[in-house]
C-alpha cells in the first residue's frame, strides 16, 4: 500500500500489509455523519424556498430568488452526491468543499442582490463551517485558506456592488474574519493529529500483522488474507519453502547467523516475486507463499528464481561466507480443495518430496 501524496507522514511501507490509505482510513470513520449532514443541508436549502416565497412573492424580485434559491438547492444535492457516489472517490474533498462553496455563494447572493435578512447569510456560513469541522482531518489547510477566503471576498464584493452600508461591511469583517482563524486552527489541529492517528493505527497493524524478525506476514496474518484470497480466486499457486539444513546453520555458527539467514531469504522473497503475492513467515525456517492469478507454469518459473537466486548469494556473517538452499513445494488450487488448508498440506507434502529427493529442489504437482 501506498500513502495518498496529499498525506505527509513518513511511515515506512511494506507491500504486504492491505491498510488504508489515509483518505480511505478516514472516510469510513467520518462520513457516514457527514452524509447524515449533508441530508440536513438539503432539507434545509429546500426548506427556504418557502422563506424565499413569503419574503418576494409580491416583489419583483421573485423569479430571480427562486433561481438563486434552485442554484443553491443543485449544489445542495451535489454534495450529497460527492459525497456517496464513487465516482467522486478520488477528488472526492475537493468535490464537496467546491459544490459546497458555490451552494454557500448563491445563497449569499441572494440575501445580498435581493434584500433579504441578513443574517441569514451568518448562519449559512456557519452550517458550512460545521461541515468543514467534520471534514477534518481530510481538508487541508491549503484546499481551507482557499475556500475560506473565496467565500469572505465573495460577500464583501456583493456588499460593496449592491452598496450596503459601511456598518454592514465591517460588521460581517469583524464578525468573519476572527471565526475564521478560529476554524483554521481547528482544520490545522484536526490535521495534525489525524496524522498522528493514522500512523499510530498502521505502526499498531504492522505489530500485529509482521513478523519481526523477517518483515513478512506473521502467520496468523498470512492465513486470515490467503483464506479471503483463496475463496475469492480461481486460478491461485501456492508455494511451500524451506531453508535446508537450517538447524545446522544455528549450530554452527550461531542463532545470529541464523537470523541473518532468515532476514536474507525473506529479501530474495520479497524481490523474486510479484506485487501481489503473498508471503508469510509460517514456521521457524517455512516460508508459505501465495500468487493469485498464477498459472503452474508461472508460478514454476518463480520457485525456480527464488531457489536459484538463494543457492548464489553469499551471506557475509563476521568472518565467515554462508550459503543455503531451500526447498520447494509447488501447487495449485483445484475444484476439490474447499479450504486453504487442503492447498496448504498438499504444497507441504511436495515438499517433503523435495527434501526427500536431495533437497535444493522445486517438486510440483497439479492439483
């Protein structure tokens, strides 16, 4: 998984580990209320249309209220639609703060260009500021400071066009203005500590899902996502690998060495295979690996990589040179294997075969 560039923490990655980006760990967190929120916004731009009727319905300024009031509803439903539809996933802030900026400003319009009360242009704008509070931690301060600013301009600029007085002008300044640092503070905090947040809940996640020693997927972790894998796909291989004469290694040199040895395996795992393989530290000196969307023949081609690449690397330990061989189980998913464990003890019984015939050796069998 890769972090979303919009999110600036440093969290190392690892290939294996299936989290959330930070968009996605947050938007399940915080929009089920948001689009509870958003409902209330559109019930609420509706509703005024009956105010809106009261107010101009023996003006001449009633067609053109109704359609800044139909303006502001269209952007009312937008963010609604933004707000649920995938479609908008990934601009998904941005679509919410500009429909909601452009529903905010026909409003505003309104109210000023057409002499309505004024106060309801306060109150708008701090139902918009609510939701830019539920937004955090996903609003930058950047996307903020520029939506922000947009909407006192555009009020001011109203003000100034249909030519409300002074008092006006520096009554809504100072009243803004203040609430909108305030709001700043709140978006800049509620930034930083979502960050926080997340990478406390990956660095918790790596703990639990990782082995420690290999950085592959511990075995508890590897079952859990290979079981999801394995019942979602049709076409999975599965290896078994097992580093040979690893007890001799411990023995002779050490469990340092030992630990060398596994950390060195782990990387020509992590390098010999795809993307989307998974791979899972099983045992003491077992590796398990799952490629989905593999056929015999490719999967074959990687074992055989895997095995190759080991037997030619050399192990600097202190003085000493180490190499090792491994052996290696090769199998697939068939119609008759219901659960993972029947893929699991048939790659472990190939590879039984391997050490039994010498061992340093891919032994692969169709399902």
């Amino acid at each position: 998984m890769t972090l979303s560039s919009s999110c600036d923490t440093h969290i190392p990655r690892n290939r294996l580990v299936h989290f959330d980006t930070f968009e996605a760990y947050f938007t399940k967190r915080i929009f089920p209320n948001f689009i509870t929120f958003s409902y209330i916004g559109l019930f609420l731009a509706t509703l005024y249309l009956l105010f809106d009727y009261h107010t101009y319905a023996d003006t001449m300024y009633m067609s053109s209220v109704i359609i800044s009031r139909l303006v502001a509803i269209f952007f009312a439903i937008m963010v609604v639609v933004a707000s649920k539809n995938k479609t908008f996933e990934p601009y998904r802030i941005e679509a919410i703060t500009f429909f909601g900026t452009m529903g905010y400003t026909a409003i505003t319009y309104s109210y000023i260009a057409y002499d309505n009360v004024i106060y309801f242009v306060g109150f708008n704008w701090i139902f918009y500021l609510v939701a830019t509070i539920m937004l955090t931690p996903l609003i930058t301060t950047k996307l903020y400071i520029f939506m922000e600013s947009f909407q006192i301009t555009a009020v001011l600029v109203l003000m100034y066009i249909y030519f409300k007085p002074f008092e006006m002008l520096f009554t809504y300044t100072v009243f803004s203005v203040p609430l909108a640092f305030y709001v700043y503070a709140v978006v800049s905090l509620n930034r930083k500590n979502g960050l926080e947040a997340y990478e406390n809940a990956y660095n918790m996640h790596i703990l639990s899902s990782i082995d420690g020693l290999s950085h592959l997927l511990n075995r508890r972790s590897w079952y859990e996502i290979s079981k999801k894998l394995f019942s979602q796909q049709t076409n999975v291989a599965f290896i078994m690998l097992d580093i040979d004469h690893f007890k001799k290694v411990n023995d002779t040199y050490g469990h340092d060495a030992g630990d060398m040895v596994i950390q060195t395996v782990s990387r020509i795992l992590l390098e010999q295979t795809r993307q989307q393989d998974l791979i899972g530290r099983l045992g003491g000196e077992e590796f398990g690996i799952i490629l989905p969307y593999a056929t015999l023949a490719e999967a074959h081609t990687i074992a055989e990589r895997i095995r190759t690449t080991i037997e030619k690397t050399n192990i600097h330990y202190n003085e000493e040179i180490l190499n090792v061989t491994v052996s290696l189980g090769l199998s697939e998913k068939n119609p008759q294997m219901k659960d993972l464990s029947m893929l699991v003890t048939y790659g472990d019984q190939l590879l039984y075969q391997a050490k039994e015939n010498g061992r340093n050796r891919v032994v692969v069998v169709a399902g």
